[in-house]
C-alpha cells in the first residue's frame, strides 16, 4: 500500500477484510476498492494484482486544507468539505485556517480564499466564522471583527486591507468593520474610544474643567 500516512494504511488493510493468504481470483478488486476509498483518509484507489500475485494498492489521500469546529467536535477537513480526522486540540494544526460554525464545510473552498487573501493580517485571524450559513466573518486578535457581504466577500476583504495600508484602521481603538454593504461600510470603535471622544468635545467647548 503506497500513499497513505501508517495509521491509515493499517485500516486499509483492515477494510480490504481478506483472510490472507488468499487466492487473487479471490479477491473482488471493484468492491476492495469501495471499502479502501470509505475511508476518510482516502480520495482515490486503485488495485491491481501484479504477474507477482501481489496487490497493490496506491492511494491518493485527501488533503487537509481547515480545521473545523462544527456541533459534533474539531475536524480535520479537505476542500471538499470531508472530514479526514478529529482533533482534539485545534493547535495540533495551527498551520491550517480554523472555520467555525454550521456551514462552514460546505463553501470549505471561499474560506481558503479569504485566508489566502488576507495578506499581512493572516498572523492576526483567530477564526474564519460562518453566518447563518450563508457569509463570512473574520474575527482577530484583541477583539476584532469584519463583517463580509455574502457575494465577493474575498473582494471586500482586499477592500479593508486597503484601508489597512493607508489608514491603520486596524490599529486604532475599532471593534467592528461591517463590510456588509458595498457602498457603505461603517466602522463601530470601542466604548473607551467613545467616552474618550465626548471628553475630548467636552474640553473643546470649555464644559470639562
């Protein structure tokens, strides 16, 4: 068995649920590889019986792309949706981008595209979360949420990032970029940021000692 990490190659020598040895005229190749290709590892198979009477078995596997916290656990995911294994610890694959919530699995793809374009604030992206099953929201570090529009949310995304590299928007007091509507995205600051900015109005017109 060739392709398949060793824990998955022993459970595709457990699924093929031959006695061996065993007769190669024995051996059901289509129904083999229907059991091999169950597996949650495994994408494609292909078995053949060499001129040596030994099978082979070469195994494409999934790839893992997110790792997913749905109702049922932390899972493993490809670009497909599939998940591939449980995890018990979301940093066991820190590399891969974290989708959360009901959904998520089923646009797996749009996900990784929004990972991809976030440029420099990657580092800074603590979940890719699904809305009502329908778009997207990016929660940072120290708090921070951006709200995307359910059609060409990558393009919104590009769009703040380009606020980022002009303005710092992202470095001052902001609680919340709504990106919702194209034509007017609206930013909510924090509560200190507010009370800040009345005494700073306060002081200009003389009412604060």
């Amino acid at each position: 068995i060739t392709g398949l990490a060793d824990d998955a190659t022993q459970d595709a020598v457990h699924a093929l649920g031959l006695a061996w040895p065993v007769s190669s005229v024995e051996v059901d190749l289509r129904a083999a590889r229907d059991r091999i290709e169950a597996l949650a590892p495994v994408a494609s198979a292909e078995l053949t019986v060499g001129a040596d009477r030994v099978l082979r078995i070469e195994a494409t596997p999934r790839q893992a792309v997110a790792v997913w916290r749905s109702a049922d656990g932390l899972f493993v995911i490809d670009a497909l949706g599939v998940k591939i294994g449980q995890l018990d610890n979301r940093l066991a694959r820190a590399d891969l981008p974290f989708l959360l919530d009901a959904g998520a699995d089923a646009h797996v793809t749009e996900a990784v595209a929004l990972a991809e374009a976030a440029g420099p604030l990657i580092e800074r992206i603590v979940g890719i979360i699904r809305v009502g099953e329908r778009r997207w929201d990016i929660m940072l570090d120290r708090g921070q949420r951006i709200r995307l529009p359910e059609h060409r949310p990558v393009d919104a995304l590009l769009h703040v990032l380009a606020l980022q590299l002009s303005e710092d928007v992202l470095e001052r007091d902001v609680v919340d970029m709504d990106m919702r509507d194209r034509d007017r995205p609206t930013v909510r600051i924090s509560e200190n940021a507010v009370r800040e900015m009345r005494r700073l109005r306060q002081l200009m017109r003389g009412e604060d000692a």
